[in-house]
C-alpha cells in the first residue's frame, strides 16, 4: 500500500526537515521585518501637535545628533546686533502668492552658543536696512521653527547675503572659533523688528515609503515560503518514488 503524504512526512528524516525548513524560514522573517521597519518612516510635523518645547530638549551647540527641522522651540536669546545681516532672494506667500524679498537675520547667544535667528521679511531693501539698524543689545524670550542650514554663496558687492549659509556666517560673527547651534531658527514670536513677520510651509506629516527596502520585504517572504515548499517537495518526490516502484 502506498503511504501517503503525511505519514511519509511523520518520518523522523522529514519531521527534522520541517523542524530546519521552519527554523530557517524564521531567519527570513526577522529580516523580512527589519526591511518592513526601514519601509515605512514617518516624515514631517504635524502642526497641531507641534507646541513648542525648549530649545535645549531638541538641538545642541555643535554636530547634529538628531533631525529637529521644523519643530517649534522657545528659548532665552541675547541679540548681537553687530552681527546681523541681510540675506536677498527669499520667497514669501503675501495674499496666497509668492513674492521675493529680503531677510533680516542677526547673530544672538543662547545658553553660552551662538544661535542665528531670522527675524523678519520685506520686499523692500530700504526697510529692511531701517529695521537693521534698530536692532539692540537686548535679551528677548522667543518662539520660532527650526531650520537647517543652506550652501554658502558669495556675498553681493553691497555686502548681502544670497544664502543663509552658517558656515559662512560663524566666519562673519567671529574671527576666533566659537560655539555654535548648527541649525537657525525663524523667530515667530517674541522680536518686532518693524517687518513681516516670516512664513514657512510646515511639511505635512505623512508616510514615506521606501520601494526598494518594500521589493526586498516581499522577496523575503517569498524566500519563507520557498523553504516550506522545498520541504513539500522533497517528501512529496519520495511518496512519488514509492508509487513508482509499487
């Protein structure tokens, strides 16, 4: 009588079998679940839940440890008005459509660091060089949104700025080497300096999915199944050599 295929596969060869194909096909699933966690990644803020914290609990004065871009943070800064700049070619929604103009920015301290600030937008040159020029020494509590910095450019002949580069501007503040925050912020409260106040788009938060971790996720799977179906086939050809011979 032909035995069939579950009491080949009670066999202790095929019931190791199982035991290896199962143990193996437990390894592909870990690493089909590490690809699943690098798949998904949840990008931006949402502004609701985006109240402002302290500066010091999500960035620190030299290298980055971490993404903070685009949170909200309050902290205690002290202007340093001899180092504030203007920076051109900034876009601004005014009345739902972008307008180019200027930005003022001014080098401050905050907890020993120095911390840029950009205070306020323009379009008009001339206003933005007034407000300049009654920035003071003064200690101000603020609340603003945390920005990376950009790749310097040259100056202009009048001395503005084309980008709001921190490696250009730690040059500008100070001969000496100084401790410096390495992102700036975009005061939104706290500093009336006479301008408009500057606007940002706040990205969205939304999932980001990363298709080729997502491809090797599914050929992981695939590769779990194939150890199962290894082990089917196997016992299912010797069931088949047995046949053969009776």
């Amino acid at each position: 009588m032909t035995p069939t295929f579950w009491q080949l596969a009670r066999k202790p060869k095929w019931v190791a079998g199982f035991f290896a194909a199962a143990a193996i096909a437990v390894i592909f699933a870990v690493l089909m679940q590490w690809q699943l966690e690098r798949t998904f990644n949840v990008v931006g803020i949402d502004p609701v839940e985006n109240a402002p914290v302290p500066l010091s609990e999500l960035v620190k004065p030299g290298p980055l440890q971490q993404n903070p871009f685009d949170r909200s943070a309050t902290a205690t800064a002290t202007l340093d008005p001899i180092n504030s700049f203007i920076v051109q070619d900034r876009l601004q929604l005014v009345d739902g459509e972008p307008v180019r103009g200027f930005w003022l920015i001014t080098n401050s301290e905050v907890d020993g660091a120095s911390l840029t600030l950009a205070v306020g937008f323009s379009t008009s040159l001339e206003e933005v060089q007034q407000a300049q020029s009654r920035l003071e020494e003064s200690e101000f509590e603020i609340t603003g949104y945390i920005q990376p910095t950009e790749a310097p450019e040259r100056r202009t002949d009048g001395g503005i700025l084309q980008s709001l580069s921190l490696a250009q501007l730690i040059n500008l503040y100070s001969s000496d080497e100084i401790v410096s925050y390495p992102i700036f912020l975009i005061v939104q409260d706290g500093i009336d300096v006479g301008l408009d106040k500057i606007t940002i788009n706040i990205r969205q938060q939304q999932v980001q999915i990363n298709w080729l971790t997502a491809f090797y996720a599914v050929e992981w799977a695939f590769f779990i199944f194939a150890a199962f179906y290894i082990w089917w086939r196997l016992v299912r050809d010797e069931q088949i050599r047995i046949l053969e011979q009776a």
